[in-house]
C-alpha cells in the first residue's frame, strides 16, 4: 500500500491551482523587494505564500523559515528551500543542505520541505517557476551515514532530478549508497504563473549592481579547485555541503553549485 501525505497534497494543489491577485499583506510586501541582491528570493517565497494562502488559507510566519498554513481548521507546518539556476548551458537540478537535526525537528512536528526551484535566462528576462512538497519521511535517518570526525552536527547534501520523462526524486547524495525516493505527487512541469506573478519574478532578478565587490571592489570571488585524487563522489560531495552549511552559518541561504572547467591534468609538473 502507497504512503499518503495528505499534508503534502494540500500544499501540492495550492501552489498549482489557479491563483488569484498577488496577495499584498505582510509577506508579499515590495518593501525590500526593488534593487538588492536579496530580490530574487523573497520574491520567489512572496508567490508561493501568496498561492498557498489563497483567498480562503492564513499564513502564520513562526520562525525563521518556518510558516504555518491554516485552512479549513487544518493547520500545515512547511519550510522553504530556494535554490536557482540561470546558466543556460548547464541546467541545474535543486541542491540543498539538511543536518540531521532539521530533519529530526521536521519529521517530528511533520513540517513539509517546499523545494522552490527557479530556472531561465536574464538576458531574455525568460524564466521557469517549479516546486516539489517533500514530506519529512523522505529525508531518513541522516545520523547513520558516515561523516567528517570533524562534524558535530551530521548532515547531507540532497538533490531533487527531474525531467520531462521521469517523476522527480529526492536523492541523498553525500551517503555511499545514495539513497533515493520518488517525491510523491510531484510534477516536473513549471508553475503557470500570472501576468502579475511573472512580473513580480523577473523584477526580483533585475538587480542592479551598484559596486560588484569581487571585481576590483572590496573582495575577492570565491574559486574552489578540487582534485578529488582517490575520493569518491560522495566525499566531494560532503566537502561541497560544509561550504554551504558554512555560508549558511553566516548568516546566507546556502550555496548553488555549478561544475564549470572540469579537466584532467596530465603531465603538469608543481
């Protein structure tokens, strides 16, 4: 008998049904939302809290990234995870961190994970808006794969794949045995978005760059080389999670990866 997640299913049908006008309370505020380098996320959660809000649902804000929907005197717990990819020549799949911890809390109080994945082209102002519920079971038990001595809190890396043939997949891809379940109810198919939903998107990735600090500016890009010699793919794999988990110590959203000049070297001499 299949697993149901009725949680997951409300969520699923909210965010793809039929919207109405952008919804313009707390949380879809433009406050904050015109010219910054924040723009593109909040505008990405401003739709979904709008689509699941609807005109019959209310969104309580209880944490950090953690929402509750009421609707129908049922009451949902759900998280974000935002992720993006607009470099057309190497479409990326959602990438994000989850420490054994945050799972334990999710499965828990049986918060849903709302993966928001937006894919497209900002030299056409072109863009795709898709989402995938994933319940908390899905996650498993990250405690008991290997980590880093160095790690006091375990976690791993996940990808959701999809594409036009295949239903999307959560895949843990830091365990050696990369552990995959086929996400429930989930479609590759983007969101249809409004005119007005549309606009609201493409406005949160026009930011104009005022000083861009890693050229010539206050900072330096961040360029990781990884010569992987004898590790396996679920090793590199873990060193990209402790740069995310890293970056989101200090205060980000975590990290998109991208695999870019991927050569062997052969007859180089130090």
């Amino acid at each position: 008998m299949a697993d149901v997640y009725p949680e997951a299913e409300i969520l699923n049908a909210r965010l793809r049904a039929d919207t109405g006008p952008l919804r313009n309370d707390f949380f879809v505020s433009r406050k904050g939302c015109g010219k910054g380098s924040g723009d593109a996320p909040r505008a990405i959660k401003a739709i979904a809290l709008s689509r699941l809000a609807g005109a019959n649902g209310f969104i309580k804000h209880v944490k950090g990234d953690l929402y509750q929907l009421e609707v129908a005197y049922q009451k949902i717990n759900f998280v974000f995870r935002t992720t993006t990819s607009l470099d057309v020549r190497r479409r990326q799949s959602p990438w994000f961190n989850v420490s054994s911890r945050e799972a334990a809390m999710w499965i828990d109080a049986n918060v849903q994970v709302v993966v928001l994945h937006v894919t497209g082209d900002p030299a056409t102002d072109s863009y795709e808006f898709r989402t995938f519920v994933v319940p908390p079971k899905l996650f498993g038990d990250i405690e008991k794969h290997e980590v880093k001595e160095s790690e006091s809190v375990p976690s791993a890396l996940f990808e959701v794949e999809y594409n036009t043939t295949t239903a999307p997949i959560l895949v843990n891809r830091v365990a050696k045995q990369r552990p995959s379940s086929a996400i429930p109810l989930a479609t590759a198919e983007p969101i249809v978005l409004s005119g007005e939903e549309a606009k609201f998107l493409t406005e949160g990735y026009s930011v104009e760059v005022i000083e861009d600090p890693s050229v010539g500016g206050r900072f330096e890009g961040l360029e990781v080389l990884i010569d992987p010699g004898t590790a396996s793919d679920q090793e590199v794999a873990g060193v990209l999670s402790r740069i995310s988990h890293i970056y989101e110590l200090m205060g980000g959203s975590g990290v998109s990866f991208t695999l870019a000049d991927a050569r062997n070297l052969a007859g180089v001499e130090a």
